[in-house]
C-alpha cells in the first residue's frame, strides 16, 4: 500500500513507524525539513520538504498513485485543504484527517459538511479520544491502561502486581482450573522494561505488569483476583478546562450514574468559556498547583483527579500536589512518552498519552481486513486488534489449538453473535465471529495475513 503522511510530528513519526515497518511505501510530508531528516534517517521512508496543501509537494510525493493520505500537521486548515487537494487534483481514494478545532467537529459531526464539499473520509479528533481514554481510565481506577473492545462488551486492563495479589507464582494455566468461570485471559505481561505474549506456564511476580482482557461482567471480579480494589468514582476534580477538560466534564455531566466534577482552570477566558457550557460542573478559576486553590475545590475528598493541562510537567506537579493533598488517585495525561517512566516514583496512578491514542484511531482506519478496533500499547509494543472473521481468512472454521499463531500473539476474546466467548484451545472460530488479538509489533504483519488471505485494502 503507498501511503502519504502529511506532517512528521509526533502522530505521524508514529505513524510512518508502524506503516513503514509492515513493508509499505510511505512517504512523509513536512514543511520543517528537520523532522523530514529524522524520519527518513530513521525509518524506511521517503521524505519530502514543503507544504503538504500545495499541489506540486503531492506530486511529487507520489500523489497520482497513492492508496491513502493521512493529513497530520498541527493546523486544521492545512488538513482540510490537503485532503481536498488530494481529492480534486489526484483522486486518492481514502483521507485522514486530523482536525482540533472544535468548531470544524461541530459542523462536521452535525452533517453541515456534505462528502462532496469536504472530501474526508475519516476525521480523527485528539481532543475526543483522549477524553474517552480519559473518562475509561475513570472506570476502571485501579487500572493503569484501560481499552474497551468487542462492542463494548469487554476491556483490555493493565494492572501491575503489588505484595498480597493472591495470583502471584501461579502459573496461568491453573488460573482456569481456580476460577473456571472467569472470562479473563493475560495476553501480555511487561516484565524488567521487556512486554511478552506469556505461556501458559508462565508465572506472574510482583512488579509485572500485566494485560489481562475481560468481560465487562468479571471486570470486578478480575481486579479483585489480582489483588485490586474496586471503587465506584463519584467525585473528580479536573485539572485544566481547555478542550480535553471540558470534553471530559461534559461526559461527566451526561452519564446517568452522574459524577460531581470540578474544573480548575487557571486562564480567566477558558475559565468563563467552561462555565457557561457546563450546567452542573463548578469551575474554579485559578492555578491547579496553589493549595488554597485545590482545597478550595475539596481535592482531599475527591475520589479522583485528573491533570488534562496541554503541559506534560504541569500534569505531573498537580497530580502530585493532589496526592500530597489527599487525593487518593491521579491520573496524568503526558505526551512525552520518556516521562512515563517517572511515574510510579512520583506516585502518579495512570496516565492518558494523546499520542497513543491518536495512533490508535488512525491506525483503525489503516489496517488490512475488516478491522474494527486497533489499540496500540506503550510505546507501540504491541496492538490489541478486533476484527471480524472473513471466509477467506485461514482461522475459519478451526479451533484455535490448531491455528499457527506467531509466539508474540494470543487470543483475548470472540464475539459470537451478540456473546463474548472465553477463547479455549478447542474453541472454533467461525466465519463472521468478531476476535481480539494481542500482537507484539513484530508479528501484526502475520496477524493481517490470518485475517485475510486476499489482501483487499479498501
């Protein structure tokens, strides 16, 4: 597949890495000549220096024959026009689109953009599903990753391994034999900085962390064997009221089982503009990492906060502060994936990296087959992939023991009808069953080839 990606920041470096890295032709486009020198010093793509809207820059990025273009640079604008050009002057038959602005999401969403007149086939909005990664990690508290899969019916959890986890030296196997109801499979374990597929004699030892998918209905149930507590959030204290903050308390405030929020926000404008939009949600108007400030909006009986500022150290400070405060949870949203690290030292409970999150939704669109859902996990280690069972693909109609899966990859569920399926060795995956994957990086590739044989890309 020939692939044009328009802007080499972070999401499209991401990008570029993971496309270019399943042997297909990428080019990268950026008027920053610099980070067009970092891709293609660093990856197997082409790079081309200027703007990704002109005509001419396409052209010669190889635009009359490209399968896709993914428009990525920091302006909306740049992205609109670049798709348009895309389609006017080279027919390329599928754009991506990342637009910030919620205005353009607006009218977007709202269908005032007819296809013709906007010609994008797929918009990504950071600011939306960094907000819904937020609101999962909400959920699921005592989980430092979160995803939801299969309709919704079931979530990949990470969750580390503290003292008194009453699954710890237990191989993986007899957890089928301890708790044979349980709908949970571990499809992954990082272990001393390096993330597996485990075996089934695989054990599990504190300071691991692993990634277990579940069943809506055992998510409880599985934090519980796994040494967690479960707590329902009912009070949340927002960090920073921009676009990603206001999206969050807004979902807040939508819910049926409401959750009483606060919103710190130290720029008067943003201030005033989240409080007109939000009927039930106080806002504070003020420095996230001033005492008073965070005692004021009763930190200390919060159940949770979250740093959402568009400044990772900011992020991190407050969370801190809030600990220091009395805030049981933290969760920190960081773009700068070398400071994950810092977070445990600093007490710092989960994180929402908008790179991440980013990827994943583009990657989703990108993938071979009928892929539903991609989930990329660290510093893309691995993906979670759903996607629906074609006839062609060689997993129909056999059990799983007999399919020859890559050691990297493990199957989290299936989705049977409107059922999710615990995968066992002499289950059947049938035509048209939806499966969740768990693929180290290096074996996605293959995972493409099992869901398809004849590779069709759109």
């Amino acid at each position: 597949m020939k692939v044009i990606i328009c802007g080499a920041g972070q999401v499209g470096w991401q990008i570029a890495r993971h496309l270019s890295g399943e042997k297909n032709d990428v080019t990268v486009v950026d008027n920053n000549a610099d980070l067009v020198r970092r891709a293609t010093d660093t990856l197997d793509v082409q790079g081309i220096a200027g703007f990704a809207s002109y005509p001419d820059v396409l052209d010669r990025a190889g635009a009359r024959d490209a399968d896709m273009i993914i428009a990525a640079t920091h302006s909306d604008e740049v992205n609109m026009v670049t798709c348009q050009v895309a389609h006017s002057v080279f027919a390329i038959p599928r754009k991506i689109a990342r637009l910030r602005s919620q205005s353009y999401l607006t009218a977007i969403y709202s269908d005032l953009y007819r296809r013709d007149h906007m010609p994008i086939d797929v918009v990504i909005s950071p600011e939306r599903e960094v907000a819904e990664a937020a609101l999962q990690r909400i959920a699921s508290p005592s989980a430092f990753d979160t995803e939801t899969f299969l309709s919704g019916k079931a979530h990949l959890l990470g969750i580390s391994i503290e003292e008194g986890c009453p699954v710890i030296n237990t191989p993986l196997r007899q957890l089928n034999d301890l708790f044979s109801t349980l709908r949970a499979i571990v499809v992954g374990i990082r272990r001393d900085g390096r993330l597996f597929a485990p075996e089934p004699d695989d054990q599990i030892f504190v300071g691991d962390e692993c990634y277990v998918f579940t069943v809506n209905e055992d998510i409880n149930r599985t934090m519980e064997i796994f040494g967690k507590e479960t707590k329902k959030q009912e009070r949340v204290v927002i960090i920073g009221g921009g676009n990603v903050g206001l999206a969050v308390a807004r979902s807040l405030e939508e819910r049926a089982d409401r959750v009483r929020a606060k919103v710190v926000e130290r720029n008067r404008s943003i201030a005033e503009k989240a409080a007109d939009t939000l009927e039930k949600t106080i806002v504070l108007h003020g420095d996230g990492l001033d005492v008073a400030l965070l005692s004021e909006a009763n930190v200390d009986r919060a159940d949770a906060v979250l740093c959402l500022t568009d400044d990772d150290k900011t992020n991190m400070l407050a969370a801190v502060r809030a600990k220091a405060e009395g805030c049981p949870m933290a969760i920190a949203l960081i773009n700068d994936p070398t400071l994950v690290p810092m977070m445990a030292p600093l007490g710092i409970d989960a994180y929402v990296n908008p790179r991440a999150t980013t990827v994943s939704s583009i990657l989703r669109h990108v993938r071979h087959g009928k892929v539903r859902s991609v989930y990329s996990i660290g510093d893309a280690e691995a993906e979670m992939i759903e996607a629906e069972v074609l006839s062609t693909s060689p997993m129909a109609g056999r059990k799983i023991r007999d399919i020859e899966f890559p050691e990297g990859v493990l199957v989290g569920g299936l989705l049977k009808g409107d059922k999710v399926v615990k995968p066992l060795a002499d289950t059947r995956v049938e035509d048209g069953d939806v499966i969740a994957l768990f693929s180290l990086a290096s074996d996605v590739p293959e995972v493409e080839r099992l869901l398809q044989v004849s590779i069709d890309f759109f």
